[in-house]
C-alpha cells in the first residue's frame, strides 16, 4: 500500500474546508430566504398616447351636369295671302299744299340820325367880363364870419341870369345874401351846342375869407 504524500494530504484538509464553507454559506441563504418575505412588485404603469389624427377635408361638392340643350322648334310662318291692289285716292283740294310766299325783304334801315353835338358849359370867369367880387358885410367881419356859399345860377343864351339859387350855404346868412346881390348882377359865357347859344346852368362857389 503506498504512502501518501504531505501534499497530497494538504489538498485533502483544504477540500474539506471548501466544502464546509460552502455548506454553511447554502444554509445561511436557505435560512434567510425563509424569513425574509418578499416584497411585490408593481406592474409598470403603461401610458397610453392617443394620436389625434387629422380632420379629413370636406369632399369637393360635384358640379351639376350642365344642362340638356332643348331642342329648337321651327315654327312655319304661314304664306302670306295675295292681296288686291288698290288705286290710290286721287287728291282733294284741302290735301293739297301750297308754297308759301317767301317773306319780303326787310326794308332799307332808315340812316341814323346824327349825335348831338356836346353842350359847351357856360363860363363866369372870363376876364372880360369883369364881374366885381362880393362885398364883405362889415358886420360880418366885426363878428368873423368867414366861409364858402355854393351858388347855381341859370344863365341864358344872351349870357345874363334869370335865376340864382344858394346850393349850399357858408353858415352865415349875411355872407349868403352878399354873395346872391352880386351873383345876380354878373355876366356870363352863355353855354352852346354845337355852334349855337343854349341856356345852362352853371355852379359858383365863392369864398369870404378875413384874410383877403
């Protein structure tokens, strides 16, 4: 019977080892196992995703179908009858027109008669005539009246007046019946038209003034 070996004995003793060890660990975990009560575990909560999907577009409506061209009915217009010709009535007397005359020429305008001729207005200034100034009424002066009276005298064709009028007056009735006393005395220029003498009437201011 041969001898064992130091070695051989060795890989016995840690085999032996091994195996307890291993042993011992499978009880440890059949033990705890055992006691240990198992958690449950959730289902995975699942979402659901709904996909809206589009909204279909709203089928095209058909066009109607055109519609049947009606048949064209020819109506026969009937012939026309022949009728009878008549004469045409012969004219009466209150048918028949006549052509007026043609309107008679217009006569002959009559030639304008000539435009007066302008009328020259008479005159009181002329040297000639050496017509003496208005007298200055001393009592007039003493109180220094002063002013311009408008007269209107009307003059004849042999160049006096018949008629002298106070157009306007100077504020002084002394002054106004100075000025109509030596109005009434002067000559005039008659007026004329054309070359003839024609009465007139004619304006005169005269002025009384303390300074002359």
């Amino acid at each position: 019977m041969p001898y064992a070996s130091d070695s051989d004995s060795n890989w016995q003793s840690r085999s032996y080892w091994i195996g307890a060890a291993v042993l011992l660990h499978g009880a440890a975990l059949a033990w705890v196992s055992g006691t240990a009560q198992p958690t449950p575990i959730e289902p995975p909560q699942v979402l659901s995703v709904a996909l809206l999907a589009p909204a279909p577009e709203p089928a095209a409506k058909p066009l109607p179908p055109p519609p049947k061209p009606q048949p064209v009915v020819k109506q026969q217009t009937p012939a026309p009858r022949p009728t009878k010709s008549e004469p045409a009535p012969a004219p009466t007397p209150a048918s028949i027109t006549t052509a007026a005359p043609p309107p008679p020429a217009p006569a002959a305008a009559a030639p304008a008669s000539a435009a007066p001729a302008p009328v020259v207005e008479a005159r009181f200034d002329a040297d000639y005539l050496q017509n003496p100034r208005p007298i200055y009424p001393p009592a007039a002066r003493r109180m220094g009246e002063q002013g311009k009276v408008w007269l209107r005298a009307h003059v004849l064709p042999n160049g006096n007046t018949d008629n002298v009028e106070l157009k306007q007056t100077s504020g002084s009735p002394r002054l106004d019946s100075a000025a109509l006393e030596a109005v009434k005395r002067w000559r005039f220029v008659p007026a004329r038209q054309g070359g003839e003498a024609v009465s007139s009437w004619v304006v005169i201011p005269i002025s009384f003034s303390l300074e002359s």
